[in-house]
C-alpha cells in the first residue's frame, strides 16, 4: 500500500474519497493509452505516478468530472522586448 493513502493529505487535497477514486481511474486509463507522466519518478508502477501528480498539485477533476491537468502560469509579458521606456520628449513636444 502506498504510504500517501494511510493519511487523509490526499483525500483532503481531491475533496473526498469518491472524487480520489474517480481521479486515479482515470489517470490511469490515460497514462494507459499513452498519455506523458507530469511527474519524473523511476517506476512504471501507474498508480505512483498518479499519486505523485496528485500530490504535487498537477491534475484534478474539473466541474464536469474529467481529469484536469494545471498549466504552469506564464506572464503575459514574458519574452517580450522593449526598445525603449517609453516616448521620448521630442515625441511628446507639440
């Protein structure tokens, strides 16, 4: 038995047992079909893997039940290069 499930962390973290279960489920089922691991751990053991996601906050069961995976936040202006602070004064001059 893995160690997370002998603590209630994790049924507390997905909101419930019923809600845990589904989640696992169908993680597993996509991992299964191909799907890429969110976590880097060196087992095939599916359900670790899922644990692990679960524990690091990377999938969750969105409002209609499906698996969801959170996107790392990325600022808007990111990558984005300015040439300048702004108008310069002969720019600002009537």
């Amino acid at each position: 038995m893995l160690e997370e499930f002998k603590e209630e962390e994790i049924v507390n973290k997905v909101g419930g047992r019923f809600k845990l279960s589904a989640l696992i489920q169908k993680r597993i089922v996509a991992l299964n079909r191909g799907a890429r691991p969110l976590v880097e751990l060196q087992t095939k053991n599916h359900m670790e893997v899922v644990v692990q996601e679960i524990m690091e906050d990377k999938i969750y069961l969105d409002q209609s039940g499906e698996v969801a995976i959170v996107e790392e936040a990325v600022s808007p202006l990111e990558g984005v290069e300015y040439d300048d602070a702004g108008p310069s004064l002969e720019d600002l001059a009537p």
